[in-house]
C-alpha cells in the first residue's frame, strides 16, 4: 500500500508521541518537498526530533513530483495539501493522510482515498495500541492545538465503545 502524507496527521502524531502508530498500521509513509519543508519549520522541538528520526530511519520519505501542481490544487489548497494530491494522484497511492476539510473534498473528487488524525487514532484504538481515544483527543487539543468538532468527537468515541 503507498500512503501519501500532508503534514497535519504526520506533525499532529509527532507532537503526542504517537507517531509510531502510524509506522505499525502503514508502514513506510511518503511525502511531497512542500510537506518536508512544513515539517522543518515546525516550532516543536521534541516533534521535529520525532519526525527526523523516521526519516533516518526511512519510513518517512521524500519523494519529488514528476509534474507539476494541477492549478485548481495550488489555487484551492496550500502547498502541502497540493503537492500530498499531486503526489498521491502521480504514484497512484492507495490512502492519503490529510485533515483539513478542504483537501478532504479535493482526494474525494480526485478518487482518492483518505484518512486523518483521528482516524488514524481510531484504527490504533480498534487494534489495541492505545487504551482511550479519548485521552488521545484530549492530548491532541491540549499539546498539538488540534481542532475536534464536539459533534464528530461523540460519534467517533461511539465507534469504540468510549
């Protein structure tokens, strides 16, 4: 399976301490340059070091774009988002990694399949890698920042019986 990474599901899990998840439910994770360059610049050290660690390690990789950007992608999307589309669309990847609304109607209307944060944190509570979803939502507001509507934080703990 290729998986195609924005920089939200990758920075997000970098800054709690859960980005191994996504090492033991995909494997290798590949990345546009823009992504790579949002990465750099995050202002978390420990997530920085997290996230230079699975590159060195290779299961976070660079991969170039043979094309360019479509132009509706760079006019709708800023350049990680863009280059994560352009780039699943070029390797024909099977799962894109992506939370903003916006670049989740983008991978719906390109036919791509796609995953976020919390899915992502729902898949490891489902496969027993982590023991609350909830504490994992609560880490995600109070360290990363990261939005959750209260609506969709009901029915995503529903789904795992919290």
């Amino acid at each position: 399976m290729l998986v195609v990474s924005n920089t939200s599901p990758l920075s997000n899990l970098a800054i709690i301490d859960r980005l191994e998840i996504l090492r033991g439910q995909l494997g290798l994770i590949t990345i546009p340059p823009a992504v790579q360059l949002e990465l750099d610049g995050l202002s978390h050290p420990a997530a920085r070091a997290r996230l230079a660690a699975a590159s060195r390690d290779g299961w976070v990789r660079v991969t170039p774009l043979t094309v360019a950007v479509p132009s509706d992608l760079a006019a709708a999307l800023d350049p990680g988002e863009a280059e994560a589309l352009a780039l699943a669309t070029q390797e024909k990847g099977s799962l894109v990694l992506l939370d903003e609304t916006a670049a989740r109607l983008k991978a719906t209307q390109l036919g791509l399949t796609h995953a976020g944060v919390l899915g992502i944190l729902r898949w490891a509570k489902q496969a027993g890698q982590i023991a609350s979803l909830a504490a994992e939502i609560r880490k995600l507001r109070a360290e990363a920042r990261f939005f959750v509507n209260p609506a969709l934080e009901k029915r995503l703990l529903a789904t795992v019986g919290e």
